[in-house]
C-alpha cells in the first residue's frame, strides 16, 4: 500500500509530495497530462513563497532564474510605495515564469524520492477504515492510506468525493499567449502603458529576442472554456482596444482564463484532502493562486506525514483545513475587491480613487500587501503573544540565520535563554540555543512550517504546549 497519492503534478501537487517525502513518507503523484505545461499562468512568486524557498534550499535557485521588482500595485493595481519596515527579510515580488517554479519543485521532489507517473488520470475513488483506492483512466487500481487531490479548479478528486465548490461563475475571461511582436519595443511599451490606464487586463510583457507574453480582455465567454484561443481572436483584440497588434505572429502558447472565484465546502473528506485549485478559484488579481496553492502544501505537508507515521495528536491534521481555508476565504474576498476596481463602471472608478487616497496612509497600504504577500497571515492559535500564531521571519542568530536550520522539516525551539529542553521531542523539535538581536522574546517554539506554536521562558508551560503540536514525548 501507497502512503500518500497526489492527484495532480502542478506546483502544489509536487511541493505536496516533496514535504511527504523529506519526512520518509511515500508519496506518489499522478498527472493526466504527458509533459509539465509551457503556460505561464503565473508570473511570479512573493516574499511568503520565497520564504518557504529558503526554508527547504530552493532559494539560490530562484533567485537565479527570477529577477527581483519592488512590492507596489499589486493592490487592483494601485501604485503605492513601499511601506517602510515589512515584516520579511524578502521584500520584493520574484518574477518567475510559472513552468520554472514547477521545474524547480519536481527536481526537487525527484531528488527526494518522489514518483512522478505521467498520462495517469484518476476517474474513480473509494475509501474505508484503512485507506483509499484509486481507479486510473486505464481500468488499473491503486491502494493509498491518504490521497490528496490537487488537480485542479476542475477536480476530478474533489467531485468524486461530492464535496461542493459555491461560489460565482466566470463573468469575464482573459486571453494569454506567448508570441513574437514585430513592433519596435519602445512603441509596444508606449501603447501598453497608453492603454493600460484604462484596461489593466491589457499587457505586452518582454520575454526576449523578440518575444512577448501578451493579454487582452476576451470579447465574450467561450462556449467551451478549456478550448485555447486563436491567434487571430488575441490579435483581433489586441486591435480593438490599442488599434494594433503589433504584428504579433509565431505563437508558443496560447490559453484562456475566467474569473470565477469558488471555495470547497470542506479540505477534508475521511483520508481524502484537497489543495491548491482544488480548493479555491479566484481571479488572478495580485497574483496570488500559485503562492496559495504552495503554502497549502506546506501547511498539510507536515501534518499528514505526521499522521502516516503515527506520532500526530488528536486534530492535527483537521487544523489543515481549519487554518487554511480561512486565507483562501481572505484572498477570494481581496480579489472580489480587486476585480471591482479595475472596473470601468463610474461607481467602481469612485471607489477605485477612494481606495487609492486611503491607501496613502501607510498602514492601510501595509495590510494591503501583507494580504497579498500572505506575510501577514496569523492562525488563530487562541490568546497569547503576538507572534503566536504568526510565521518567524528569517532572523539574524549569532551562529548563521534562522531558516538554513529549518531546512530538515522540524520543529524548530529558538532558545535565547539556554534553559529550555525538548526532552523526550526530540525526534521531532530541534533545540537551537543562540541569540538574535532582532527577536525580542527568549525563546520561541515553531512548528514545522515555520508558525509560532508558543513564546516564552517557562519550562512547565512549554511542556504544556508540545503535545498540542507534537504528540505525546517519548521517554
């Protein structure tokens, strides 16, 4: 018997099943398509990704295959400065071309042991006491103790399970491609800045040698969505809104995106869960879907290998959903918000100034990024200490930096008092006695993902928290 099975080989699926395997757990992703996408969905990556990059050394990488922007309209695009003082050493948006990010985690994946089967598609699911099974589109059957779907706004996994995705349908639909533009650069730029004061779904981004990755508002809903558009129907609008298309020909790609925003009724259905897409859709405002589908891997990713392997306590792996689909609620909420504001509509445009004057005062400009960035993500732990609940930022220690010792997956105890002991944890919590000038409390026990499980000095009290996150101790 399998683990774990990933239904879905995107970003979330192959962060999903490297976090599994790091921590010896037996993680098997099915993908239905032959080969990784060539569509960049996603452009990039923010500063909480990047983090989490760090935390498992991916982050040299991106760093050089992405090139770094200041943070600044990604709010409905509204161009703000930077507020000062951003709780995160990564303060910047990483461009990164979404086939990139996923080329990255499947090699790591890979490296780590994870099997990645290809043109498996799941049609079929059931489940019992003891595990689940998989039928593939192929007639075989495969038996899991866990599967996770994460195939998806179109789930196959989570319609099997019956699970309900309310929400709102597409109204709108953008067209993507990547295709070479004959036009001089510096008229492309011209006409899109020109155009984009009005439409901020029309863009030319420069790729190189003469390549462009270029959208445009569709003219209407297509009869079928999964259907990509011509390259005469994106120049065709091209032209209707700048007058050109800049001779655009020779297309890489083509694609089409809706606006629909929906959310699962439920992450967790017995030993089935969903992540990424699977659990919530939204529109691409402030470029937030990849970012959220990686950190929900991330936050399940060390829960469940905690149930394969048996220490996880009571409710750990029901927090999954618990703390994760009141983000995804946060984000389809800003980009509703998001979506209303770039409307042309006299009332929306209204609204769209009132905003932009509101966002003047630097803490509302701050809460503005810190949503989109997901920096500003608090769980809710119950009462205590401010940063209960909340990530640790990389601080700087006296022996090297916080999150080159998260790199192992652990939990992590931050003891600036050399008092403190993980006695009987310690298969599970690292004990890093050292000191940091930037960390104002004596010590801090985080859990694998990075989240302050508790803050203090007291060691009784600390032993009254360990088991909530880490199971019983060993003796």
């Amino acid at each position: 018997m399998i683990d774990v099975i990933v239904a879905g080989g995107g970003p979330t699926g192959v962060m999903l099943a490297g976090e599994l395997r790091m921590r010896g757990v037996d993680a098997l992703v099915l993908e239905k398509d032959a080969e990784p996408t060539k569509v960049v969905r996603a452009l990039g990556i923010h500063a909480r990704t990047v983090e989490l990059m760090d935390q498992r050394g991916l982050l040299d990488q991106v760093l050089a295959l992405g090139k770094q922007y200041p943070l600044g309209g990604f709010f409905a695009g509204i161009r703000k400065p930077q507020p000062e003082g951003l709780d995160t050493t990564y303060r910047y948006v990483l461009s990164i071309p979404q086939p990139v990010t996923e080329r990255l985690l499947i090699e790591r994946a890979s490296e780590l042991g994870v099997e990645i089967r290809r043109s498996c598609q799941v049609v079929g699911l059931s489940q019992d006491d003891d595990g689940v099974t998989v039928e593939q589109a192929d007639g075989t059957q495969l038996r899991s103790r866990y599967l996770v779907g994460c195939d998806g706004g179109r789930s196959t996994v989570r319609k099997l399970l019956g699970v309900g995705f309310p929400g709102e349908p597409t109204r709108n639909e953008t067209l993507l491609g990547e295709v070479e533009l004959t036009a001089p650069p510096e008229e492309i730029a011209a006409v899109v800045a020109e155009v984009r004061k009005t439409q901020l779904r029309f863009g030319a981004v420069p790729l190189g040698e003469g390549v462009y990755r270029i959208g445009a508002p569709a003219a209407g809903l297509a009869e079928n969505p999964r259907v990509p558009p011509t390259l005469d129907e994106l120049k065709h609008q091209f032209r209707a809104l700048a007058g050109t298309d800049f001779g655009a020909h020779s297309a890489r790609w083509l694609s089409r995106f809706g606006d629909a925003t929906r959310l699962a009724e439920h992450y967790r259905v017995g030993r089935v869960l969903l992540a990424g897409d699977a659990a919530h859709i939204h529109p691409p405002m402030g470029g937030q879907g990849l970012n959220l589908g990686i950190q929900d891997a991330f936050n399940l990713g060390w829960k469940l290998a905690a149930e394969v392997t048996g220490w996880a306590p009571d409710g750990l792996l029901d927090s999954y959903e618990t703390e994760r689909r009141p983000v995804a609620t946060d984000v389809l909420e800003n980009t509703r918000a998001q979506a209303e504001l770039i409307s042309l509509e006299p009332g929306a445009q209204a609204v769209r100034r009132l905003v932009a004057k509101l966002m003047d005062f630097e803490e509302v400009n701050r809460y503005l990024l810190e949503q989109i960035t997901a920096i500003g993500v608090r769980y809710d732990f119950g009462e205590g200490h401010e940063l209960l609940g909340r990530r640790l930022r990389d601080v700087k220690l006296n022996r090297g930096r916080l999150y080159e010792l998260m790199r192992g997956g652990r939990g992590l105890l931050l003891d600036q008092t050399g008092l403190l002991s993980v006695t009987g944890w310690a298969d599970r919590i690292d004990h890093v006695v050292d000191v940091s000038e930037e960390l104002e409390v004596p010590a801090v026990l985080l859990r694998p993902d990075g989240h302050v499980a508790w803050v203090g000095d007291d060691q009784q009290d600390l032993i009254g928290v360990l088991p909530k996150w880490f199971g019983a101790g060993v003796s």
